[in-house]
C-alpha cells in the first residue's frame, strides 16, 4: 500500500495521525469525461468521445467502487465496446498488482505492465497521489480519462447510448435532485462509512462513523418497507451505489471493519432488496466472493496483522428474495 510522489513510488498507509485517528479518502485526479460528440463534461477536457473498442477499464473485482463500474458496464451492454484488466487482490507494498496467481486477475491486458501505479505514470510521469481503481484509460489518447466511480458510471449511463442502443436510463431527470440526497448521505455514512469506521485508529473516529452507519442502514430499511427502491418505483444509480456495500457487508465490512452492531441479514427489508439486485440480469457475474473476502483481509495488515482470513458466514444471495 503507498502512493506516487512526483512519479515515485512511497510505500505508505493513510496518514491517520495528523487527523486525530480519522480516515479521509483523498480526491480523485483524473476527471476528464467521455461524451457522445467528443466535447467536454463537467469537468476536465474534451477529446474523449464514445467509441467502440476505445477504452479500457482496470478494475479490482474486490474494490466497491470498482465494482460500480463494472456494473454499468454489465447492465448498458458495453461488455463488447470496453474492455477490462483485473488487478490482483493481494494490495501490499507495491500497491495494486498485475500479479495473476489468483483466479480472475488477468494481468495488464494492454500493455503487460507489472503494477497500476505504471498505468498512472504513463498518464502523467510526474503523478502525485494515491494509485486507485477504477481507472478508465484511452488507447487513442493513452492517457487516463478518469479515476473517479461516481463520474465513470456516468458516462456508461448515457455517452454510449448510440452505440449501443441500450437507453436504459439510472440518472433520470426527474429524480436526479432526489438520488443526489440519497447518495450523499449513503456516500457519507454508508458506502464510506464503513471505511471510516474500519480504518479509524482513534475510539472517538470510529463512534463517529459507526453510529451514522447503523442509523442510515435503519432509514435505508425503512424505505424500503414501501418502496421498490430507494427513490421509488425505478431502478437508479442510487441503488447500485449501496449495493456494492451491502454485498460486502456480512462477508467483511461486520468483521473485518467492526461494523457489527447489526448483520446486512437483520434487516430483512435490505437483505431482500440486495438479493432482489444481486438477481438482477448480468449482475451475479460481477460480484467475486473470493477476491472480496481475500483482498480485506490478507491485503490491511494495519486492520489484520496476522492476515488470517475468517470462516465466515455463508451468505445466500440467490435464495428467493419476494420483492417483485
Ligand atoms: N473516489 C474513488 C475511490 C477509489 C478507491 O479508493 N479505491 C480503492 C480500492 S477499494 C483503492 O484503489 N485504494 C488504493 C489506495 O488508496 O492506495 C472512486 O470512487 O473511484
């Protein structure tokens, strides 16, 4: 685990000292967009239109927000228009791994590089920061487009539209305002709650990250007591960004990261509700149990210094789930 300094590589945990035991997520670097004319998005430059065959995606099947790129891609039919790399699980002092000693890590598909952190230099050779997945990277350009999930499962939603031909939309505009509410607090408590909570190092960092947690995981189990999902009747990003954290929970995040007042399992509205999206077309195959459980555990030394992976629950995600 480190970072790049000016394209060195610094073997380094978080800095949790200089802010009294918490954990904070840097920003991602890369925020360019892909577009369907090839102009600018939100942010970043223009120069990344939507072409067949012309990005690739380098993902950790272990790592949540990774996760949610690959299930964007699975779910707007871009499988055979955006190809993929698979990191190792194992993350220690060199970082993330081309390693493929491990079923399902298939190496740099693109250029047989040995780390991600080659990938980053390649982009910018004076790089400074931390090396993440997901990374989606331009052949034409050969440069990084973006790091950052929320924005790459994005521009799967629409930028490939044509394409493709698949429309289906999971930021509509009418419940944007909506899925912005429930991703913050979800993002804040939830999906980087669980970090916060595993990776504090102080008693006071890991309260104030547990009690949010189980009270949103309360308010997210209440509405689903009425509703189908989480901004009603339609299917949104809002709901598979909870989803990679709910499919880690049980398996990890209760143990590994003593979140553990409660099960994903207690809450049976939620627990219906993961099922209900793990069954979902084309989902199943991109949730990896074994690189889930290995990379947590054998990878934070810092968490689990004896890097003994538990028994674990068996936790049935295709059993029936009622919510149709
Ligand atoms: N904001 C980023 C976060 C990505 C992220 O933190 N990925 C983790 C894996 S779960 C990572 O690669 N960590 C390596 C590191 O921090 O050195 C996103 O959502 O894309």
């Amino acid at each position: 685990m480190g970072l790049l300094v000016d394209g060195e590589w610094r073997d380094k945990w978080y800095d949790t000292e200089s802010t009294g035991g918490k954990f904070e997520r840097s920003t991602s670097k890369f925020r360019n967009w892909v577009t369907a004319d090839g102009s600018a998005g939100p942010s970043g430059k223009s120069g990344f239109q939507s072409q067949s065959g012309r990005y690739h995606l380098y993902v950790s099947y272990a790592c949540p927000w990774a996760h949610r790129a690959l299930i964007f891609r699975a779910l707007k039919d871009l499988t055979d228009h955006i190809s993929v790399s698979v990191v190792h699980p194992d993350m220690m002092e060199d970082g993330w791994t081309f390693a493929t000693d491990f079923e399902g890590a298939t190496g740099d598909t693109l250029f047989g590089s040995n780390f991600l952190r080659d990938i980053y230099i390649k982009a910018d050779p004076n790089f400074t920061g931390r090396v993440t997945v997901p990374v989606l990277w331009d052949k034409a350009q050969s440069t990084i487009v973006s790091n950052e999930s929320a924005e790459i499962i994005r521009m799967f939603n629409s930028a490939f539209n044509e394409i493709t031909g698949n429309t289906d939309d999971y930021w509509p505009t009418d419940l944007r305002e909506q899925i912005a509410d429930i991703n913050e607090r979800v993002y804040e408590t939830v999906n980087n709650g669980v970090y916060k909570a595993g990776f504090a190092t102080s008693q006071d960092a890991y309260d104030d990250a547990v009690h949010p947690l189980f009270d949103s995981l309360t308010w997210l189990e209440s509405i689903l007591e009425n509703n189908r999902f989480l901004a009603g009747d339609k299917l949104t990003e809002a709901d598979w960004r909870l989803f990679t954290t709910l499919a880690r929970f049980d398996l990890v995040y209760h143990t590994h990261f003593k979140c553990n007042h409660k099960r994903l399992i207690d809450h049976p509205n939620l627990w219906a509700y993961t099922r209900q999206l793990y069954q979902h077309a084309d989902i199943a195959e991109t949730v990896h149990f074994d690189h889930i459980v290995r990379h947590y555990h054998f990878s934070q030394t810092t968490v689990n210094p004896h890097q003994i992976i538990p028994i674990n629950p068996t936790v049935d995600f295709t059993a029936p789930h009622g919510r149709d």
